[in-house]
C-alpha cells in the first residue's frame, strides 16, 4: 500500500494566516479604543469644576501687582475726591468673620508693621495691646459683582484660593461708609501678594 504525500493547501493556509491577523489587529484597535474613551471618562469626571469659574478667574485675577498700591487709610483719605483706589490689604480672620458664604465677597484690614509677637501666629489673640491696635485700624469691605451690579454667588475662597491671613491688593471703584466708617468696594481686579503658609 502506497502512502499518499498529503500536500498543505498553503492559499488556505495564508488566508487563515491573514484572517487571523486581521482580528488580532481588529482587537487590538478595539481595546485601544476602549482604553482611550475610558481614559477620557475619567478625565471628564475629574474636571467637574464649573467652567465660569475660570472665565471670572480670568476676568478678576492680575498677573502682576498694580504700580504703588496705597494703604487702606490713604484710599479712605482720597476717595471722596477720586473713587477709583488701589491698595494693599490682609484678609481678616477668623474664616467665619473674613468671608461671605457663597458669596464673592470679604474683608481686609490694613497691614499692621511686624509687632512683638516672636513668630506666634495666636499672640494677636491674647495680647490686650495688639487686639486693641487691630480693632482701630482701617478696615474695606471688598465685593466682585457681576454685570446686573449683583455679588457674584461663588465663595471667595473657591474663586481665587484665598484664606484669612493672605495679603492681596485690591484694584476697584470705593466709597465710604462714614456710619460703619469702612471702605466700601466694587473690585475689578485682586493681586495675592503673599499667602498664609
């Protein structure tokens, strides 16, 4: 009996060849796919801050400090003649006295010179002479409105990243409470010039 010499079908063969690398790529595009659209879900996820809050961040944040900022003292002086001010002031604390919930609104007072404290953060607190100095030192009340003139519903703190204790210059329109005796102001623009640690 004569073995037959079984000769392979080498076109089927290359097609299945072919088939099969084709899926394999088929594949691997798929899971590229997958991977990137998921890549891009979590992204979006991620970034679910309001994009107004950029456009506003845009609108009021200066890149550079405005030239010769006054102190509050000397706004208050001058802004019966001009209302238009620039100054420099510190975001008064605690949190819950500095801010307006919800509101992009808060308060600064003048920038005392370096007292005796030694570097302790609470000494204000506890020292009867420096709690008396800072309760007579200017004060403004600082307001970001929108173009009806209503306060932007959006916390400071949120909008501009800043907390009590933070230096920041105020760029704005001004009058003067003589009753509160306190500067009232609509800002265009706020510097950080430093930030609490």
């Amino acid at each position: 009996m004569t073995a037959r010499n079984v000769q392979p079908d080498c076109g089927r063969a290359a097609s299945c060849a072919v088939a099969c690398h084709e899926s394999c790529r088929g594949r691997r595009w798929f899971a590229a796919m997958v991977f990137l659209l998921a890549a891009s879900t979590l992204w979006t996820g991620c970034s679910s801050e309001d994009p107004q809050l950029q456009v506003l961040r845009d609108r009021f944040l200066l890149d550079a400090e405005p030239e010769r900022p006054t102190t509050i003292a000397e706004a208050k002086a001058a802004v019966a003649t001009n209302a238009r001010v620039v100054f420099a002031g510190r975001i008064t604390g605690p949190e819950h006295e500095a801010f307006a919930p919800g509101e992009a609104s808060f308060s600064v007072t003048e920038i005392l010179p370096e007292g005796h404290d030694h570097g302790d953060a609470d000494h204000a607190d506890n020292c009867p002479f420096c709690r008396r100095k800072a309760a007579q030192v200017p004060r403004a009340a600082v307001q970001f409105v929108d173009e009806t003139g209503e306060t932007l519903a959006v916390d400071s703190r949120k909008l501009f990243n800043v907390t009590a204790g933070d230096t920041v210059v105020i760029l704005g329109r001004a009058e003067l409470s003589a009753e509160l005796d306190l500067l009232l102001v609509t800002a265009e623009g706020i510097y950080v010039r430093s930030r609490q640690p």
